[in-house]
C-alpha cells in the first residue's frame, strides 16, 4: 500500500489527476472506475483541466460508476449520473455511450445488478477511485456482518443518509437505497486509488488502512488488494505514523 500526505488540497488534486491523465496516455482505451460526492469534484477539474489542455483525449476510455441512487432518474441534479455530467463527462471528449452507471429507474434491480457486474467482470477497471465514509464504507457497502461481493441493492443506514442529507432540499428526499459495485467488484481493479480528505476521516482512515481487516469496517478489506494508492490531505493522515 502506497500511502501520500500532501501539504494542499491543489497538490492532491494535481497528483491525483496525473495518474489518470498518465494511464490514459500509456493506454488510450483504458477503463476507469469512477466515484462521486465532494471528494472527487477537484481531481475531476485537473482531468479536465489536463484535456482542455490537449495533454489528453478520453475518445478510446471505458468509465464505470461505483454506485447509484435507486429512484433517480438521470437527469434529477442529485443522481450520480448528473454529478459525473456536470463535473466530468461534458467538459472531455468521450462518447456517452462509453459512460457506464447502474441505472437507477431499473424495472428489475437484480437484472440490473446482474447486467452490470457482467460489464465489470468483461472488462475490469485500470484504476479505480474510491473515497472512504465516516463508517469505513466504500461505494454504499456498509459495516456489516458479512458484505455482498458483486453490484447489488443496499439500503442506506441513516448515518450515510444523514451524510448526504446536505445535497438535498431535505431528509425525506434523500433515497432509502442505492445500487452499488460490491467489495469483489470493487477488488477486481488493476490498481485502487483511495482519496480521504479532513480530519473528521482521520479515525477511520487509520482504522481502514492499519486495524484489522472485517466487514464492519469495509475499507479495510482494501488491505488484500496487491496495488493500492491511497491519497491524503495532512488532517485525514495526522493519526498515521
């Protein structure tokens, strides 16, 4: 485990946005695994800053999103698949159709579950970034006595609701459930890139990263993965030797 504190925010984002820009540039058809909420909002900015530009062109990328809301439609500006419009897709060159989140109107969650571990176990992502909740959580998999390895269905413990509570106008629009990739989908990247940023992760960031690795604490399974970079600012890294 290859773990960085960086002084700034400005040089997280700047690394951070490097390693994909760099993969992307050794391999034009590589497949990134995506994720959403504020942590990823300025690395998503240097990516983009890196294409506009030129350094870049995301023509031949393949993108997976970890997770979605069940009950969003794409277009609701709290969706995921909003999020990545707006921070990400619209401003690059990639073809929509090469943009992948569970969709979160699916008639039938576990054909639509099903449908898109299929995609992920064809084609595994290079590089897949994660941030880490205030419970260890990665995606929505939450503590638990024993935790689903593909994309599946979770309902939300009122902690991760309370969390995101802010986005929206209140709590009862926050959704109850949410599609998510697995721990073992999570797992099958080539390369696992965790981002933790504020000293109210610092906790959880030394419990993920050096306690014992269980369920309850779902980060820490990251401990079995042969190639992970974790990324911190010097609050979510003070409790760290």
């Amino acid at each position: 485990m290859d773990i960085k504190i960086f002084e700034t925010t400005e040089k997280l984002d700047q690394y951070a946005a490097e390693l994909f820009t760099e993969l992307i540039i050794k391999k034009p058809n590589a497949v990134l695994g995506l994720a959403t909420g504020s942590t990823p909002i300025g690395i998503y900015a240097k990516i983009v800053e890196n294409h506009n530009n030129n350094k870049v062109s995301f023509s031949g990328v393949t993108t997976y999103n970890l997770d979605e809301y069940v009950g969003l439609t794409p277009d609701n500006d709290q969706s995921y698949a909003y999020y990545m419009n707006k921070h990400l897709f619209s401003h690059i060159d990639i073809p929509a159709i090469q943009t992948h989140l569970p969709d979160g109107m699916a008639e039938d969650p576990q054909t639509e579950c099903a449908r898109y571990e299929a995609m992920i176990t064809a084609r595994p992502a290079d590089i897949q970034l994660l941030g880490l909740g205030h419970n260890g959580h990665i995606g929505f998999n939450e503590p638990d006595e024993n935790l689903s390895g593909a994309t599946h269905v979770v309902k939300l413990k009122e902690e991760t609701r309370e969390a995101n509570a802010r986005f929206f106008a209140s709590m009862d629009e926050v959704p109850t459930e949410a599609f998510t990739m697995g721990v073992g989908s999570i797992l099958k990247a080539n390369t696992i890139l965790l981002v933790v940023r504020g000293s109210d992760k610092a906790r959880i960031v030394k419990e993920a990263l050096t306690g014992p690795i269980t369920t309850q604490v779902p980060a820490s399974l990251l401990q079995t993965h042969p190639r992970v970079i974790v990324l911190l600012d010097q609050e979510a890294g003070r409790m760290l030797s």
